[in-house]
C-alpha cells in the first residue's frame, strides 16, 4: 500500500491548483484547530495528540527504527546529527526570536547577523522574560540598514527575503538549502511560493501556506509556526535545522518544514539534488550538467551566460556519482586539493550571479568571475580560499569598485543591493575566478526558465505496465508513445519524469527508482507509431538514467515524429509525467494525443520574466571585448537556449546525430568526423566529444563484439546518472549509528569498503566527511605501520594473511607491557582506526587510550568503544578523543554507554568536538559517578 502525502497530511496538504478551494479548507482549520490561545495547532506534522513529543514528524518510528538499525542497508538513515527528540523543543517564533518586539516571518531590511549575535555578550535572559512581547508576529519589520556596510546587513529585495538569509542547521539538506537562497533572490518565484498576496489574513493565529510543486502538480502545504528547538548552554534556543542569519526571522525555518512536510518528514530531505529542490520551489524544468577541468572554458562561460540571463536558478557541486570518465587518482587528488582551497566534495552550492570585469592586466582585458554561497552557517563557515579569494591581495580598491560597479550591467530581475560583494564577511559567500570554477567544480544543476516565446504542454501518463527498452524488451513498442507533427523546424525540450518516492509515507532510504529513457523516432506520415527499432529513425534521446528526471532537447526539423517513453524494467506499473517544451507557436506543432494539459509554468503571466530585449542586452554589454557582429550572435544564441550549435563549431552539422552514430555502434565502426558532431543542448555545449552509457545500454551493445563492449557512443542529449545511495557501510558522517544498534552487519559492510582502496562511485550527494578527506593523512599512516608510502596505498588490497602479518609487526612493536597507548596526532582517521582495532582489543593492561585530532567519524568510535567493551578492557581509565571535530552525539551517546558499562572510566577528553553540551554533560555525570565509586 502507498499512501501518497495529500492522503497522508489529507487535512493540511492540498494537490489543488484551485486558491479559492484552499482558501475554504483553511478557513476550516481555523474553525477546528485554533487554540484557546488564539494559535493555530497542525493537526497533521509536529507535537500531536497522537505524537506529542512530533517526533514522526522528524524521524521514523521508534520501533521501525530499532528494527531499521539492526540493517546496515537503512539503518544509518534514521538518524540526524546525534539528535533525539528528547533534545528537541517545538518553540513559536516569539520563544526563540532574538528580540520578539522585532520578530517577523520576513523584514524589509535586515537588522544584525549571525556572527553578530555568537559575538555579542548575551543579554540576561530574565531580563529579557520581562519584556513585553507582542500580540501577534508581524508579517514584516523594518529597520534602517546601510547599503554597502555588510553582505549580512544590506538592504533586502522587493520581497524582503534574500539569499543571504538563508543558513543550513543540523539536517543534512544544502541541496534544498542552496536551492531556497536561489529562489529567494527572484521577487516572483519567491512570492510565488510564500503565496504573497493570498493568506496573510491567517498569519496572526500562526498558520502559514506555501504553494509548492510535487509530481508535476501544484501543492497547497500548510504548517503552524511551530519549529524544533534545540536549546544553548546559556538557556536561548534556536531551530534545530535551517534558519535566518537575521534571528528575528523564521520564513528560512518554516519553508524548510513546510518542505519537509510535502515529503513527509525532516529526515527524509537528507541527501538530494539542488534542480530537484529547485522544481519542488519553482515548478520550473530541471537540467543537469556534467562537465570535466578539460572544459573548453569559454564554452562553459558562454554557456552560464545563458543560463543567467535568461532567468534560470543555478547550483554547482563537485561531485564524481557515476564518473567513469574521470580516473580514480584524479577523483583522489581533486577531492583534496578542493577541501585544501574550501571547497567540500558533495556539498551544493549556489551560483548567485556572474560578471565580466574590465582588468588591463588580464591577456583578455577582462576577469571572468562566478558569485557562490555556501548554505552552511556560520559556524561551518567555509569559503574558497584560492585565487581571488576574498583575502587575495589582487583585490585592490580600485578593482573592488569595479566589481561592484558591473552590477549596473546585470538584467532588472537582479537585486543589485543584495549582490554588492563585501569583502572579508563572514557569510560563506565567495567568488570564484572562471578558471577556478572549472577546475573544482564538475557539476551544474539549474532549472530553466525558457523564453515568453515558448509554451509547453505535459501528460500524466504512465506504465501499465512497463515493456522495458529493446532489445531485451521484445515488446517495447507497447510502451507508451506519444506521435506529434511541427510544421516548421524547432527546438524542443522533452523531460520524463517519475514519482518522487520521499512524498510516499510508506518508503524508506534509499529511496530506489526506475531507469528511465526517452527516445524520439522520426515517422512516415501514414504511420501512427514506432512499430520497430531502427537506428536511423532516431531524432532525439536521453541519457538512461535512474533518477526522478530525464531530458532530450534539441532542434527538430518539419516532419511527424514519436516520443516513446520507457524504462529499463519489465512488468512494472508506475505513473510518470511527460513534459514537453517547445518555441514554436501552439498552432503550429499537433500532438495526436489530445489528453494533454497546458503547462502553466511556461503559461502564466504574473511572474516577471527577462524580455528577449534584457537578455539580448545584457549579453552583448557583457561582451565587452566583442564586435557588433559577435554582439548580435550572442543576442541571437540567447533566444534559442537549445539552439547551441553555433557557439561549438564552425561548421555546425544538423544531421540527427542517432540516425548515424548509433548505427555505426551497433555495426562497431566509429568515424573521427562523426566524433565532431556535437548535439544540441547545453551539454553538448561544452563537451567536445560527449558521451552517453546508454539509449539503454543494450541498444549500443547489440551487434558489438567481446572486444568493443566498453566503447562508449555518443548522445544528442542528457540526464543525470543517479546511482544508489551511499554504501551503508562507507565511513562518512552521514553514515551514524545510534547507541543500542546492531553492529553485525554494518561492520562487516565497514570492513569490505575499508579494504576498497578506491573513491565509490556510488557515494550519495551529500557527504561531509569522504574518504579524500582521510587520504591525505595516508603518509601519516604509512609511517605508523612501518611501510613506504606506495606499500600503505595497496594495503587493503593485500591478502589477509600478509595483512596479518604487518598488523602482527606493529603490535610486537608496541610496548604492551605500558599502560598507556599513545596514538595522539596520528591523523589515523576511520579507515586506519579500524585497520588497527584488533591491536587495541590485544593491549593487555590498557589504561590510557589516546587518540587526539585523528580525524575520526562517529561510526569509527561507535565500533571503538564496542570492541572494547567486547574484549573485556576493564581497566582503561581514560580516553582522549579531543579535536576530532567530525564526532558528533552518535559518538558521544556511545562514549555514556561505554562508561556506563566499564565503570572504572574515569575521564573523557572529547575538547573540540561536535559533540553537544547536553551530551558532554551526560558524559561528565558518568565519568564523576565512577570517580566517585572507586574512590570509595
């Protein structure tokens, strides 16, 4: 049974594009939920009748999640940070705000930061219980800010929200975070989705309503304002997850809520992808592309350029799911060489803006610069630390000034205050030389916003069921199809689309999905379908792939023509959304199938748009070195985003390119001609020989011999390869444990992944703490076991018995005749922690286990303290686990644990950790209890 999340949260989540509707469903909630206190009480997500404590609203159930945790397949999942919900207080805006006489869902301007309130000495809280709080919480506040004077205290957009606001907390969802700030940056996207204008009515009992997208269709999704708390030592709160830098503020933490509620549960949003956050915010298309450091850079920029200024919200990672086309050494040395500059692997960023500033000294007269953000707040504060960083000398005044003053050149839809730089804040906002960009990024993720002139139109179809993709699906052609005519040649954009599986109540991670694939097949016009495969009929097709979305784009000629929709599992029933763009007129393109809706993203007129007049402008100003001639070109190559041909080759060639490489694949020939040919779209644009695995892969491997197996063929479009999620077993602080879990199965998966001497390539989005993180310690550890250095690199690779027989040379040794076992400074981290537990279980009168800054992760201390429990230490007294910055509550809970069990514990060094002040206290309580007993 399914129980989609408009059957779930049937009372507050309304898949209605209908406002009047809703409008009587709130009023009816008023009637039924407001409190004596004059407050409205979701009856469906948070503390209920049934679920005081809202712990379902963040976590699985209890139960399920004991039996969850004894699967090292999902056990890792129900876990966030080290939290549990006896830490969590669900608090109104008035109880946490910083000063509730000025506390507002959104304000004007802003008032102070973050960093501004950590600094500052606290005021005394019971001085503050006496003030008199307001009636009601304003919609929005104003206070007199400076222009210019702070990125964190500048004047805020039309709106009032800006994507400086926006800060991730505990749960680990940048890729929604980083989407958020982008779209708070667009006047019309973001009234769109606070529903401005509409509800502002029901915002004094504290009910709030947010218009969001799921599945293609419209989602009404109402919330209370109430939001999980954690508390600080000094007795304030603040929310738990995402937050507003300005802390009279909470539209950061209620969007976030009402966005964990469409997906039925804060935890659910873990790991994920900034276009899909972006079309759950925006309605808007999703587009994902994949680039290497070899990109021909000014392709790249061009190709942002079109991205920008027609209206799209970019997101950039670094990111190698499913990049074979990278080798593992380069994925090593990349990994860390970004963390050295401030760049995390896996972690989402937002492209706010980029510009093109006049530099004599530069071979092109003028600096190529990209503005990101880090959601991260400031406590994580992590920026890019490299050239042009905002501590690089380069940056004089003058230059400064210019920066700032190409703002002018940006369209209207810009905020130019929100995107004057300051240099030196601390508000994980950075810029990025070109150059840079493409060298530590490899991944962008944006939503199209297509021009006026295109319209669209979409199905709600799906599989009943599902034939597969030829040539093992013998009956493909059953899939469903969908026949069109254009009377003119145009570019056209078609996405496939499956069901979200977070917005079912009943699934658990990893959320699977199918492999999806579209293919566009040329027809006779006496045809009415696709009656066979044959190569020389493709048009258009996407990258297979089992993600939520795929996409073909590009230009078609006149002529009648088949979209077929397939994935690659047979037997299968499953809904799916086709959507297809396109720029020519609506009477000149006829879809047979008249079952179609119009898209209304591509239709309505509310939302400001950039004219084809801003975007033209704003290009050919941005080109400052380029003559009319090229101004007009790139005027031109604007209005047509999937027209791209141009800008890649001198001698474009239309030719489909399915109609010849796909054929010659299945013959294995390849002609170095047809390796030119470069599809229309933009990742074709700034790859000079894109490649695709699949139109399925047995499609390309049909006809090929034993030896041209792995011979890769090229595509006319693209998709995101998603993979599956994370290895349970993989050592990353996304994989925690709680105390109390099943340890059998997930350290055996621990230990195979150990002993993988490679980058996974099926590592899941966000990812905190990757293995790059521990290689470049490895010569550390080399020097711990004894070996050179190229020996400690194939160590895990080495038969057991020669594994053995090192670890045997290292404890002989070790002085095991000591009571103490130093291992401070060792930068072990979780793969050599593990390597050497069998060592430690041996230390025969351990009493002092030392094991400062070795950049270890909650897993790794959790299976620490395990073994030591299982091998009978009694005797250790204490354990050093200081400056391992990566331990959190999971690792601190299990330290209470160990302590409690092994009672002569007496102390536990755990400075400079992520591990909270209520559980150090819980740890201080144990530690002084056994004290106390052996004193006795």
């Amino acid at each position: 049974m399914s129980t989609y999340v408009s059957d779930f949260y049937a009372r507050t989540v309304f898949l209605t594009p209908n406002i009047e509707e809703v409008r009587t469903k709130i009023e009816e909630l008023v009637s039924q939920y407001v409190g004596e206190d004059k407050k409205f009480n979701d009856p469906d997500f948070g503390p209920t009748e049934k679920d005081p404590t809202g712990e379902l609203a963040i976590f699985y159930p209890p139960d399920e999640a004991n039996e969850m945790q004894g699967d090292a397949s999902v056990g890792q999942y129900n876990n966030i940070a080290g939290l549990h919900i006896d830490m969590i207080k669900w608090l109104r805006p008035l109880d946490f705000c910083k000063d509730p006489s000025l506390c507002a869902f959104i304000t004007r301007e802003e008032s102070d930061d973050e960093s501004d309130e950590e600094n500052k000495n606290e005021e005394d809280p019971e001085e503050e219980q006496e003030e008199k709080k307001p009636a009601a919480i304003k919609r929005s506040t104003t206070k007199k800010a400076t222009v210019g004077k702070s990125n964190a205290s500048m004047h805020k957009n039309r709106s009032g929200a800006s994507s400086l606001d926006v800060m991730q907390g505990n749960l680990g969802d940048c890729w929604f975070i980083s989407g958020m700030a982008l779209v708070a940056g667009r006047d019309d996207l973001f009234d769109q989705l606070i529903c401005r204008g509409y509800f502002e009515e029901f915002e004094k009992f504290g009910l709030y309503v947010f218009r969001m997208y799921k599945n293609c269709r419209v989602h009404y999704v109402i919330v209370d304002d109430k939001i999980p708390c954690l508390e600080r030592a000094n007795g304030r709160c603040f929310p738990a997850f995402a937050r507003c830098r300005n802390r009279n503020e909470f539209w950061v933490s209620l969007i976030e809520k009402a966005y964990a509620k469409l997906n039925i549960k804060y935890i659910n949003l873990t790991s994920g992808f900034i276009d899909e956050a972006l079309q759950d915010l925006t309605g808007l298309a999703p587009e994902m592309i994949r680039f290497t450091s070899s990109v021909d850079n000014s392709r790249l920029w061009q190709m942002l350029k079109i991205l920008v200024y027609s209206g799209s919200l970019i997101g950039a990672s670094l990111n190698f799911l499913g990049r074979r086309d990278i080798p593992d050494e380069d994925k090593r040395e990349l990994q860390v060489d970004a963390r050295r500059h401030g760049i995390q692997y896996g972690h989402a960023y937002g492209i706010l803006d980029i510009r093109e500033v006049p530099f004599e000294e530069d071979p092109n007269g003028v600096l190529q610069f990209l503005r990101l953000k880090n959601p991260w707040g400031k406590e994580n504060n992590m920026e890019w630390n490299g050239d042009w960083s905002d501590a690089d000398t380069r940056w004089t005044p003058e230059l400064k000034d210019k920066y700032n003053e190409v703002l002018k050149d940006l369209p209207d839809k810009f905020d130019k205050d929100e995107l004057f730089h300051v240099w030196g804040a601390e508000d994980n906002i950075f810029i990025m030389h070109a150059e840079n960009f493409a060298q530590y990024f490899n991944t962008i993720m944006a939503v199209r916003d297509f021009p006026d002139e295109w319209s669209g139109v979409r199905y709600y179809t799906g599989w009943n069921p599902s034939y597969g993709i030829p040539p093992r699906g013998k009956n493909w052609t059953k899939n469903p199809q969908f026949p069109f005519y254009i009377k003119k040649t145009t570019d056209i954009s078609i996405l496939l689309q499956q069901p979200d599986p977070r917005s079912v109540a009943e699934n658990r991670p990893p959320f699977k999905k199918l492999t999806l694939l579209i293919v566009v097949f040329k027809l006779d016009m006496a045809e009415k379908s696709v009656g066979a495969f044959v190569p020389d009929r493709i048009a258009l097709q996407s990258q297979g792939a089992d993600s939520r979305c795929v996409m073909a784009g590009g230009e078609l000629k006149a002529g009648k023509y088949s979209i077929v929709i397939m994935n690659s599992s047979e037997g299968v029933c499953s809904d799916c959304y086709l959507s297809i763009y396109f720029s020519c007129q609506k009477d000149e393109i006829a879809f047979e199938n008249k079952s179609w809706e119009v898209i209304l993203e591509e239709e309505e007129g509310e939302r400001a748009r950039p004219t084809k007049l801003d975007i033209g402008k704003s290009l050919a100003d941005s080109a400052i070195n380029a003559s009319k001639k090229e101004q007009n070109q790139l005027i031109k190559q604007a209005m047509l985003p999937h027209n791209l041909q141009n800008m890649v080759n001198e001698k474009p060639s239309l030719k489909p390119i399915g109609m010849e490489i796909i054929n010659r694949a299945i013959k294995g020939e390849k002609k170095e001609e047809e390796e030119k040919a470069l599809p229309f779209n933009l990742q074709s644009m700034i790859n000079d020989k894109p490649l695709v695995k699949q139109i399925g892969k047995e499609i390309v491997r049909k006809g090929l011999n034993e030896e041209k197996k792995k011979e890769e063929v090229k595509s006319i479009a693209f998709g995101k390869a998603v993979t599956k999620p994370a290895t349970p077993g993989l050592v990353t602080d996304n994989s925690q444990t709680k105390l109390g879990q099943s340890y059998s199965q997930g350290i055996k998966e621990l230990r195979k992944n150990i002993q993988q001497n490679e980058i996974e390539d099926d590592l899941e989005f966000k990812i905190q703490d990757p293995l790059a993180q521990e290689i470049e310690f490895e010569r550390d550890m080399a020097i711990l076991f004894g070996l050179e250095y190229n020996d400690y690199k194939t160590f895990h690779s080495l038969p057991t018995e020669q594994q053995e027989a090192i670890i045997q040379d290292f404890q002989d040794v070790t002085n095991q005749n000591s009571t103490i076992l130093d291992l401070n400074y060792y930068y072990l981290g979780n793969r050599g922690l593990n390597a050497i537990l069998d060592g430690i279980e041996d230390f025969p009168n351990l009493e002092y286990l030392y094991l400062r800054e070795n950049k270890l992760g909650d897993l790794a201390v959790c299976e620490l303290c395990r073994r030591l429990e299982l091998s009978r230490q009694l005797g250790i007294v204490e354990i050093d686990l200081s400056y391992n910055t990566d331990l959190t509550d999971n690792a601190g809970l299990a330290l209470v644990a160990l302590a409690t069990r092994i009672r002569n514990i007496q102390k536990i060094v755990i400075e400079n950790t992520d591990i909270s002040s209520k559980v150090q206290q819980k740890i201080i309580e144990v530690t002084e209890r056994n004290r106390k007993v052996k004193g006795n």
